[in-house]
C-alpha cells in the first residue's frame, strides 16, 4: 500500500480528462493537479520551451512527494517522452496506453490521430502504433485551434464555433476510412459529444485520458501501490494563473465544484536544472 498521492499535469484543463476518469476508477487515491494556465497552450511551441515547461512542472508535483507522475497531456507525452522515461519514479504519458488502444480496437488497420501541432510533428504516435500494428494506416491531423475552444469552455454538443472546427478536422480521418481515432490530445475528450456527432457511431473514439488512467491502476494494482480502500480520494488543484477562471471551466467539465480546492502557485520558482536528482 501507498498512501501518497498521484500528480497529474497538462497545459490547462485538458488533463482533467484524465482526473475524472481517475476519480472514477480509483476512487481511493488522492490527486495533486497542475494546470499551467499561465503558459496554455504548449501545443504551438517549441519543443525546447515544452521540455523546459515539463522540467519545472514536475518538478513542482514532486514537492508533493508524489507516488507516480501522470502526464495528462499529449504534447508533452510524445515531445517530452525521453525526459520522462529519465524520472526516478513511476511515470506514465497517454502515447502507450492510447497507441495500444486503438492498435487493438481497429478493425480495418486505418487509424486517426488528432493532435497539438507539437504532438503530429513528432510522429511519435504514429511509430507508436506501429510498434503494435506495423500494417496500420495513419491519418494524422493537428487541431490546435480545438485547444483554445476547450479552455474558453465552448464545449456543448451545439456549439457553433466548435462544430464546424471539429468537423473541418475530421474531414480527412473520415474520407481516408478511419474506423478508429485517437483523442492524442488531453483537451479533446471533452468534446466526445460533438466527435461522436460528427464521426458517427461506427468510430471508435480513443479517450486518452481514459486509457492513461487505465494505465495507471493496473501499474498500481500490479505494484502494490494503491491507498486504502477505506479511504475518500480527493483532489487538490494548482494552476498558474487565475484560479477562478480554471475552477469555473472544471467544474463543467468535472461535474463538481473545485472552487475550495484549487489555488495559484507561481511555477517560475521550479527551476528545471535539479529535475531528476531532486536536489534543492
Ligand atoms: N492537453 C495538451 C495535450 O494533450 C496540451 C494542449 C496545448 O496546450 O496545446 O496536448
């Protein structure tokens, strides 16, 4: 047993995609969420600027003495990957558990990826699931603008900004006879309803943060680590600009108030040079 909690960080509220579905698989565990709203969104930048982002955030998560890191976002999984592979701690991004997921869940071997532009350029979903399926037919898409639809909230299933954004997105995916799509992007969960619209019933959607939550209780059953089983999970959040403005989207999204539970910290103070040896 490890009663320590779990850190969990994306750009935003995309992450929080993978919170719920911890919540709802591991209801005993308790969260440490960082969001950094200050920086949204990583998706554009460099990969220079994502690895140092990625530096200080962990480096802020493991203030918490965290049991297992939980990248709960798509461009830092795939353009920071080797970095976290490096961590002295268990770790995990949504690249694995998403790539094996649609590998297994395609039935004519043409699989979409819809991404941040960072996440597409480094091809590495796309040698991901190959590694499992090395027949498999890629669709790769960038979406960045669905990233800046999320963080304003603009998620109903009738949206009519969003709608013709998803829409155009999926149009290649769907012409090239995608039967399955991966969600590579944190953010993107939150719009199932309006992907499921559009892409019809006959897609598979790969919800990201699902599979990594997936992921990390089967690393946690298979080591030993969960917390009580008499205890209440809960979750503490952090974000790097305004709580108010994050604490309102999440709830939405969350479908429950954080407003007591969410606070800024200043993340400039996590410098990134001392990262893996944790030294002060
Ligand atoms: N939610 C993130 C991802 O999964 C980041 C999006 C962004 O900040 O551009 O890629």
């Amino acid at each position: 047993m490890n009663k320590n909690p779990v850190g969990v960080f994306d750009s935003g509220l995309g992450g929080l995609s993978t919170v719920r579905a911890i919540k709802k698989l591991l209801p005993n565990e308790d969260i440490i969420y960082f969001g950094d709203t200050g920086r949204v969104p990583y998706g554009t930048r460099s990969n220079e600027t994502i690895e140092s982002y990625t530096a200080q955030d962990i480096k802020f998560l493991r203030s918490f003495d965290c049991k297992m890191i939980a990248v709960a976002c798509g461009t830092v999984s795939t353009v920071s990957r080797e970095l976290i592979k490096g961590l002295p701690l268990p770790s995990t991004g949504i690249l694995t558990p998403s790539a094996k997921a649609a590998a297994l869940a395609t039935k004519n071997g043409k699989i979409g990826i819809m991404g941040t532009s960072a996440t597409i350029n480094s091809g590495a979903f796309d040698k991901e699931i190959k590694s499992y399926n090395e027949k498999a037919e890629i669709t790769s898409v960038a979406c960045p603008l669905l990233v800046s639809l999320v963080e304003s909230n603009w998620c109903g299933v009738d949206d009519d900004v969003t709608n013709p954004a998803v829409k155009r997105y999926l149009k290649p995916i769907l012409e090239n006879g995608c039967d399955t799509v991966i969600l590579g992007c944190t953010h993107f969960p939150h719009l199932i309803p309006i992907i499921r619209n559009i892409a019809g019933e006959g897609v598979t959607l790969i919800d990201s943060g699902l599979e990594e939550a997936k992921y990390i209780k089967q690393y946690l059953d298979e080591n030993d680590m969960r917390n009580a089983p008499d205890h209440k999970g809960e979750a503490k959040y952090f974000v790097s600009d305004r709580p108010q403005n994050f604490s309102s989207a999440a709830a939405t999204l969350l479908g429950e108030s954080i407003d007591n539970e969410c606070s800024f910290i200043d993340i400039f103070k996590y410098i990134q040079e001392d990262l893996w040896t944790g030294k002060q």
